[in-house]
C-alpha cells in the first residue's frame, strides 16, 4: 500500500481496532514519539475521569492524523494541533485529523477526553490500569501498537489521603494548588509500549527494602500482621531474581525503578509494568503454613515478571503476533531461576508433569495452530493465548537451547537484548542473530516447530526411534529425543 495517505488510504487505513497496515503506516512516518499526560481521578469511583494527552512526534511530510481512542465523540472534550483548533472526526475508534494542521518535522497533538472505565479497574479506594494488549486506547488517546514505544511523562491528581505509583519515578508532590487534593508528577519513563504504561492510585501502604545499591518499594492494601509479615520474603525473592537476570544477561536492570503493587481482586497473577508491576494478593500473600507447591508458585510468579523486564520491556516484540514470545522467554528464565533458589526440587520431572500433556493435548487436535500465529488487527490479540504459547512454546525453546548449547543460546541473548536494546524485535530477527552467533543453519528447525502445528508420535521401534507424523505430512522432524525417568 502507498504511504500517501490520501481520503481512501485512510478510510482503509481506519478500520475497527489496530489492523497491520495501519500498524506499519504509522511506525513508519510518526517517530521520536512521546506522551505528556495528565489524569484527574476523583475520590468517588461513579464520578468520571478526566484527562489532558499531549502528543509528540516527528514526520518527514505533512500527513493526516490517525490516533486510537475506543471512545465516543462525547467523550472528546477539545483537540488542538501545533497548539490549533483543528477539525476532526471520531469514528470506528480512532480520532482522525486532516493534514492541513500538520507540519513536517516535530508536532504535537493535545487532546482533552473522559476516560471510559474499560481499563480503570476502580474500588472504593483505589484503581488501577491493566491496558494489555490493546486497551491503552480505552483510557487515553494514543498510538496503541507495540512497535511505537514512547517516553511518558505523567501527572496525576488524586485526594489528598492517597498514594500513587506509576512507571516512573515520583518527581514531586503538590498539595497546595488543588485543596484537598495531590498534584503527583512522575519522571519521565524510558521507551515503553502502550500496554506497558500504568498506574495505581489509593489507599495503600508501602514498604521499602534495600540490598547493596538497589531499593524497591511494595504497596499493598493488606491489614493482617501475619500476611503483612510476608513482604521481606516477598522482596528478597524480587532482588535475587533481579541479581540472576543481570548475572545472565549481562544487563544491568534497564529501568529507573523497580516497584510492585499487590492488589485485591487483581485480574492475572501478575503483570510486568516496568516501575510498577502488579500482583494479586492471593498469588503473593501465602497461608500460614503454605506447602513447598504454593511457596514454588510465588517464586515461580515473581521470577516470570521480573525476567519480562528484559525480555518484553526491554526489547518488545514488534506485532501481537510474537507475544509468545515474550511468555516463552520469561517462563524460560524462570525456570532456571526457579533451578538455583530450590535445588532439592525435581524440577525436570516438574517441567514435563507441566507441560507436555496439555500441549500434546492441544496439538494433536484439529484446532491447533502453529506458535507463530497470524494476526491482522490488534483487537484480535487475546485471541493469541492458550496452550500452544504457555507449554508448546516452552518445550520447543528448551529444545532450541539443546540443538544450539545452553551458553551459545545465553550469548545469542545477550546480543539480542544489545541490539535491540528499548526497541523492537521479532522472533526471525533473533532466528538470524542466533545463526550468525553458532554458524548453524537453523531454518528447517524453525519452519517445523514455530510456524507449523503439530507434533511427531516417537516410537521405539528394534532398529531405533522412528518419528511419524500422525497428520498424514510428510515431514522431517529436526528434534533430539532423550529419555529420562524418575523413581
């Protein structure tokens, strides 16, 4: 398609949701971008949400304007280009700005809005953002495409009595302008996709741990002294996990912070949110006497979101497409992890108890599908999850890492996370990294297990191990097989 966008270009172009083209349109001709946002967050949850977005960017041309916003025009309140009334139009979620405004080089957009309560999970006392994979768009105008990662500079104004913790680091803390209320402005963030930003604001309490140069902060809403009571646990596991993924990558922790929010009623186990990464507080919070299963559990939770600052944060993918990715990468380094803090564990026998059943399961269905899967529009993206990324994806990079070495494999990832250091990376990209790094051909391997379904059934047959295709495919399955069992 031509980067002329023209009437018809952008009627294509505007589609329902986030589609490919619109995706690669924009990441092409809108660069350098960056968010200036403010939020107004009134005490009482059934009262709206108000906010100021101001959007920066580069263009080479004069080009129209395509933002993302699943709202209706009621809730536009104004939009001024290059700091101009300017005409626009709200339709199949997005706002759209004529080019007559637009300059070529830097612009910026401000767009005044309400708030739709889709991604603000609001309590009596406290609310927070979960805006993965494709709900940025519900709270605020934006570019809401992985590949676009921006610097945040954000401002929230909340009642006096609460606190607030965001992606960044907290720069000031006004409480004379607004009475009775908290101005809070938070340093500007490093590069970030959309589904990454966040925040939290209420009544929470925090707790501050500090080993050798580095402290985290945890914020939580429990009142029980003996849960209470788990928080340098909970702590000592995030630094030891943040000192092994350093030690691997040779990546200092690539973020100005590192806090985590324990909340009631939160929707997954955790969620990596550079600065600010959330837990529920059933995952955290253990019994009084918990087993060694629920005390793996957390471990396993915490040592999942914290390795994604790296692989994820860091270095994100750049379409949902590869979001299995980013979970097979975290799952991965996990488990090692998980190898160091308990090694009276079996945790080989644990990892195919886990998940080699539902992802045979899965696979040799009809309704499977490949690892790499297509997508042609972001609001299809939850689509993506299921078995074949949380257990298929896991055995195949654990077979990749015994057909290359486990320290070519630890070298090729460290490349990686330099070369494409706050930027985007697909899995082909890391493909090649990986063959130039082991001078191996690894094409056939990655054609068969990534972006084919499937598995072979391995017999053992007189002359040795025969791998037939139960899908009728001829196919040559590039795989090394050991056999292993457990008293």
């Amino acid at each position: 398609m031509s980067c002329q966008a023209g009437d018809e270009q952008i009627q294509v172009l505007s589609e329902p949701g986030v589609s490919k083209e619109l995706a690669t349109f924009r990441s092409e001709k809108y660069l350098n971008v960056a968010y200036s946002l403010s939020f107004n967050i009134p005490e009482e949850k059934n009262e709206p949400v108000t906010g100021v977005a101001n959007i920066l960017w580069d263009q080479g041309e004069k080009l129209p304007l395509i933002i993302d916003f699943r709202g209706d025009s009621s809730q536009i309140i104004s939009v001024m280009l290059n700091r101009e009334p300017v005409e626009y139009k709200v339709e199949n979620e997005h706002i759209i700005l004529p080019s007559s405004g637009a300059w070529s080089g830097k612009n910026m957009v401000s767009i005044a809005f309400r708030s739709s309560d889709q991604s603000l999970n609001r309590r009596d006392e406290f609310l927070y953002t979960l805006l993965v994979p494709d709900r940025a768009r519900t709270l605020f105008p934006c570019f809401d495409q992985p590949d676009i990662k921006a610097r945040y500079s954000l401002e929230l104004i909340i009642p006096e009595t609460w606190k607030a913790v965001a992606n960044g680091k907290i720069a000031g803390v006004d409480s004379l302008s607004h009475p009775g209320r908290h101005v809070v402005t938070f340093q500007e963030t490093e590069p970030l996709p959309t589904y990454l930003f966040s925040f939290v604001a209420g009544k929470l309490q925090q707790e501050t741990y500090s080993r050798e140069n580095r402290s985290i902060s945890i914020y939580h809403r429990e009142t029980d002294p003996a849960r209470k009571g788990q928080c340098p646990e909970i702590a000592s596991q995030v630094l030891d996990a943040l000192d092994w993924m350093e030690a691997y990558t040779g990546v200092p922790y690539p973020f100005a912070k590192y806090d985590l929010v324990i909340l009631p009623g939160f929707q997954y186990g955790g969620m990596e949110h550079t600065g600010a990464t959330l837990y529920n507080d059933q995952s955290m919070f253990l019994n009084e006497e918990p087993t060694l299963d629920e005390q793996l559990r957390r471990s396993t939770l915490i040592a999942h979101e914290t390795a994604h600052m790296w692989f994820g944060d860091y270095v994100t993918m750049r379409w949902f497409n590869d979001v299995w990715l980013k979970e097979v990468f975290a799952g991965f380094m996990s488990d090692k992890i998980m190898t160091q803090l308990y090694p009276e564990v079996n945790h080989r026998l644990n990892f195919f108890l886990n998940h080699y059943e539902p992802a045979l399961r899965t696979d040799r269905t009809r309704g499977t599908h490949p690892i790499l899967q297509e997508l042609d529009n972001l609001k299809d993206a939850g689509t993506l999850y299921g078995d074949i990324i949380y257990h298929k994806a896991p055995i195949v990079m654990r077979m990749l890492e015994r057909e290359i070495s486990e320290r070519r494999l630890q070298v090729g990832l460290q490349r990686y996370l330099r070369r494409w250091s706050y930027s985007n990376a697909d899995w082909d990209e890391l493909i090649k990294l990986l063959e130039s790094t082991t001078g191996q051909d690894l094409q056939a391997w990655n054609e068969i297990w990534i972006k084919e379904s499937g598995a072979p059934v391995i017999e053992f047959q007189k002359n040795g191990i025969v791998m037939t295709d139960e899908c009728g495919k001829n196919r040559v399955w590039p795989q090394a097989v050991s056999v292993f069992w457990d008293y």
